[in-house]
C-alpha cells in the first residue's frame, strides 16, 4: 500500500463533505435504529443515550471528520478550534441579529395568516423537555449540516444545488425519528401528507440556512441561533396545521432565491 494512502496524524486533507452526509445518516440512523429496534423508550434508559446520540449525529461526525484532519489547514487547527469558531456568538455582527430575529417572527407567525382557527390558539410552552430538545438539538445539527457540508460542497457547486442536496439528506436524517413514538415526527404518521410536508419542506429550508450562513459571511453560529431559536418560537406559537408552516417556509425561500439568485447559482470558494 502506497503510504500516501495512509491516513497520518496531523494531516490536513481538505474537507469531505459527502463523507459528512454518508457519514451522518449511517451514525444517526445506527443509534435511532437501536431504539426503535428494540422498542425502548425514548426518554427513558437505555433509550435516551441512543436518542442523544443519534440526535448529536450532525455535531458529532462533523467534530470527527475535522479531528481527523478533513477540514482546512485554516481557520481551524483541530476539532476544538472548530466547535469554538461554531458556538463563539462574537463572531456575529449585531445587524445580523435583528434579521435572524425578523426571520424567527415569520416563521413562528406567518402560519397564523393562512391557519385563521389557529389565530385564537393559546401562546403557550409545550413541556419543558420539547423545548429543551427543540432549542438544543436544533442549534446544535447546524455545525454539521451548513459549518461542515454546506461550506464543503458550495465549494464545488452551485450554492442552490448545494443546499438542495443537504436538503435531501437532512430529510433523510429524520426518517427514524417517524418510527419511535413520544417524537413530533411519529405523531404526523408514516406515509401520511403530514409526514410528506414536514419532509419536504426541509428543502426549502436549506435553502434559507444556506442564504443565512452566506450572507452574514460564513458565520456558523448564524444558522445556529436561527435554527434554535425557531424551533423554540414554533413550540411557543400557537398550533397551526403543517400545511401553513410548508407555505410560509415556501415563500420565504422564493424570497431569498429572487433576490440571491445570481450568487446562489455560482459555487463560493473560502
């Protein structure tokens, strides 16, 4: 074996962002597949370790595959470098803030304009452990899917094409999830239309993450609060039908494409 093969410790070569995408469904779907294979309780033990590790799938291979050297040589010397660059709310400018907050108002009450029942629903917290998961685990995929794949593959590709591809995946990622009860995605049954809107819509919403970490100039951390805080703002907002939710997630990703078409079809280089 030509030793050039060999994978050397402090090495860099390069990022590897369809090791990234692989890499996840097989992690988080191993895990996943644990709790619905044995038909163990999600919030219970052993049942919460294997949904802790499969939800921390994108965070954790990401943090792996740049360990082992498949980042660049810079800005990041190691794994620890990386997840500080991604969490570090510094790095983000305050006018990027507000957007995020405007972005976070209509998702969570753009849904209201199309639902009229759900306008009479109550403001109110689901239970705190939804909330915890919703804001923890939401902020903490986005390291993997835009720090890590997003970055990697609008290098080679266009943006648009870029996004739409992790789209699928992260669709994929979830499908587990429609197997184990006591999980949003079990309660919207498995083949139903329910099940297919919430799927779908991930596309589009790719496409927002990926307009979001580009134009605050490569901040992880943007996609990160986003992704938090929208989780948490649609557990707080009053119940709408999904179908409102894939429209207003529709529209604002025609919005982004209409006024970021000619630089989303362009591949962006570091």
């Amino acid at each position: 074996m030509d030793k050039t093969d060999e994978h050397e410790p402090g090495r860099v070569y390069g990022m590897a962002p369809y090791y990234y995408l692989f890499g996840v469904i097989a992690w988080s779907w191993c895990w996943l597949g644990l709790v619905v294979l044995f038909d163990l309780k999600p919030f219970g033990f052993p049942g919460s370790l294997m949904m802790l590790a499969g939800g921390l799938g994108p965070l954790i291979v990401a943090t792996m595959l740049v360990g082992l050297g498949y980042r660049d040589a810079a800005p990041d010397s190691g794994a620890v470098a990386f997840l500080r660059r991604a969490l570090d709310p510094r790095r983000l400018g305050l006018r990027w803030y507000g957007l995020i907050l405007l972005l976070i108002l209509l998702l969570a009450l753009g849904p209201l304009l199309f639902d009229v029942e759900a306008r009479d629903g109550s403001w109110a917290a689901g239970p705190w452990s939804f909330l915890l998961i919703g804001l923890l685990f939401g902020a903490l995929e986005e390291p993997g899917w835009r720090g890590y794949a997003q970055e990697g593959l609008q290098r080679r590709l266009p943006v648009l094409l870029a996004a739409i591809i992790i789209g699928l995946f992260w669709a994929g990622w979830h499908l587990p999830l429609s197997l184990i009860p006591g999980t949003y995605q079990y309660e919207l049954d498995l083949g139903s239309g329910a099940f297919l809107a919430f799927h779908l819509v991930l596309i589009p919403g790719s496409i927002i993450y990926a307009w979001l970490y580009n134009i605050t100039g490569r901040v992880i951390f943007a996609p990160v609060l986003f992704h938090g805080l929208s989780n948490l703002a649609r557990e707080l907002a009053p119940d709408t039908a999904i179908g409102p939710a894939v429209w207003v997630e529709a529209l604002m990703a025609l919005a982004v494409l209409l006024l970021a078409w000619r630089w989303m079809m362009r591949p962006h280089s570091p």
